[in-house]
C-alpha cells in the first residue's frame, strides 16, 4: 500500500485500502507502521480531515480497532 505523507508531529504517513478496511498509519519517531483493522472509510475520512492527526488518532483510533505491526521488505 502507498502511504501518504500527512502534516503531523505523531503521525508521518497514512494509507487507506477501502476493499479491506485497512488503515496503514506510520509513525513520525519509531518509523513503524502498523495496520489498523476493520476501520470503517468514513473513520478514515474524518482522520484525513482533522485539525489534529494526532490527537485524533490516540481518542478515535488507537485503542478503538486491532492492530497489527506491519514489517517492510527488506531493500
């Protein structure tokens, strides 16, 4: 999936596959990205839209769906 650079001091980067309801989310200090599953597109969309990526994603996301830690081939 093709993460998108977002403008936040938490969050460096988002994806969002719809057909999966996968919310990939890579952190700005760790570099991890993990998936978020089963997050309902209208989620995904208010994320995108919100003032604060951050804060958004510790009360909306982060304890709300399951998670996953997804590992990036290596180069």
């Amino acid at each position: 999936m093709r993460l998108r650079k977002i403008n936040s001091r938490i969050v460096h980067a988002v994806g969002y596959d719809p057909a999966y309801l996968l919310l990939e989310v890579r952190f700005r200090i760790s570099k991890k990205i993990y998936g978020f599953l089963n997050v309902p597109k209208q989620v995904y969309d208010d994320f995108m839209k919100a003032r604060s990526k951050g804060q958004f994603f510790n009360y909306y996301i982060k304890n709300n769906y399951t998670f996953i830690e997804i590992k990036e081939p290596a180069h």
